[in-house]
C-alpha cells in the first residue's frame, strides 16, 4: 500500500512553492535569509512529522523559533563571558 499522508518534506516544498511570489519580491539579501529560513525548518523535519499539524505552516514556524531561540541563548552566553572578562581586565 502506498502512503495516505504526505511526508512534512513534501509539505514543505509545497509551502515553500506557495511563498515563492512573496520571496521573489524581496531584496536579494533577504531572499537569501528566506531561503534559510526554510533549510532550518528542513532541519527539523522528523520533528514536524511527529507533530502531525494539518497546517504545514505551523512546524515550520516553531522550528525557525527553535532555531532562534537557540541563537539568542548562544548569543547572550557568549555576551556574558565577554562582559565578564571585561570586568577582570578593569581591575578594582
């Protein structure tokens, strides 16, 4: 038997083919962020297979969410090291 549900993988060239009108209006810097915007959904698809979302859309937001959430951890963690190594370098 074949499949009944499409793969999040098909959804999701489906969507990025839906959003094609929109990409191609951006400046070329930002299509280029719009493309990866999707790679990071990509990098997510076993998890978006399991969430079993009847709107292909919705895995694709949280997983980019994901992906920036977990920048902005990086982000601020490397911020504190910073600011703390400045604080040894002042002195009393």
């Amino acid at each position: 038997m074949g499949r009944t549900v499409a793969t999040f993988r098909h959804l999701l060239a489906i969507e990025e083919s839906r959003w094609r009108p929109f990409r191609d209006g951006l400046r070329r810097r930002d299509r280029e962020a719009f493309d990866r915007l999707f790679d990071l959904a990509r990098g997510h698809a076993a998890a978006a297979t399991m969430a079993a979302s009847p709107l292909a859309m919705e895995p694709v937001v949280l997983a980019v969410l994901l992906e920036h959430q977990k920048a902005l951890e990086r982000l601020t963690a490397r911020l504190a090291e910073v600011d703390e190594g400045e604080g040894d370098r002042l002195g009393p």
